[in-house]
C-alpha cells in the first residue's frame, strides 16, 4: 500500500480535513496543522512532512496552503524532495512520470475541493517512467541539489 503524507497551515487545513476522509485506501499520515490556528507558519508544517519523504519514511506527499506557492518553495529546500504547485492534471502526472515529483503543493484559496481531489488521486496513481532521458535528467536534478 502507498503510503503518504499530507500537511496544511492555517489556509489549507480545511481542505486538508477533507481531502483525509476521501483518501480512506492509502495509508495515510497526516503531519499537522491538527487545528486551524491563523497564526501558524506553512514552513513549520511542511518540514515534517518533507524531511518524512527525504527520509523514505513516506513516498508521497501533499501539501496545502493559501496559493500553494509557500509551501512549494519551502520544501524545495529539503534534500530529495521534488515538489511543484499543481492546479491540473496534467502536470499531477506528467511531473511523477517525467520528473519523479514526490510532493504535490495545492492552493486551497485557488482551486476547489473537487479539482483538489482529482489532482490528488491523479498524482497517486502515477509512477515515474525509467526511460533513459528521464533517468538522465533526473540524475541532473539531483546533482544540482548536491551541489555545495
């Protein structure tokens, strides 16, 4: 079984609650906000679900903000996650099947809950393609990130 992860700050945490109940076949952590609290920050609640995805400890993860562009950004600095703000399907399964994205950055002010939820299922169900010119692309990416 799939497992993933999913975190929210304060602007997502209502689209996260339920996007949870329709999610029940995947085994699924949730790493916070665990209450709506206007003064939360989207760092802090997209760290644990990235550093969870760097570690292997999930292979997915979701995460929800006002735009999706905060938490897109901040976990990008964590080593070994591929994230991207998606508003669409395409590019839900185009980056895992091309770019072996593993964290999926939606904005709940955006987009609605029914277009959440098809990007969602969308992005779980893909894999990434081992073609060579993927492979050597993403062996780019990664060198890049372990540049000092």
């Amino acid at each position: 079984m799939l497992k993933i992860g999913i975190a929210a700050d304060h602007a997502g945490f209502l689209q996260k609650e339920l996007l949870k109940k329709k999610l029940e076949k995947y085994e699924l952590v949730d790493y916070g906000a665990y209450e709506e609290d206007p003064e939360d920050d989207y760092p802090d609640v997209v760290y644990p679900l990235a550093k969870a995805i760097s570690q292997g400890k999930i292979q997915k993860g979701i995460a929800i903000c006002g735009s999706g562009v905060g938490v897109s950004i901040a976990a990008n600095k964590i080593k070994g996650v591929r994230a991207a703000l998606i508003t669409e399907t395409y590019s839900a399964h185009q980056g895992v099947e091309h770019d072996d994205m593993n964290l999926i950055c939606l904005g709940a002010r955006v987009i609605g809950s029914e277009l959440i939820l098809e990007i969602t299922k969308t992005f779980l169900a893909a894999q990434f393609e081992k073609e060579a010119r993927f492979v050597r692309r993403l062996n780019k990416t990664i060198a890049l990130e372990n540049q000092k």
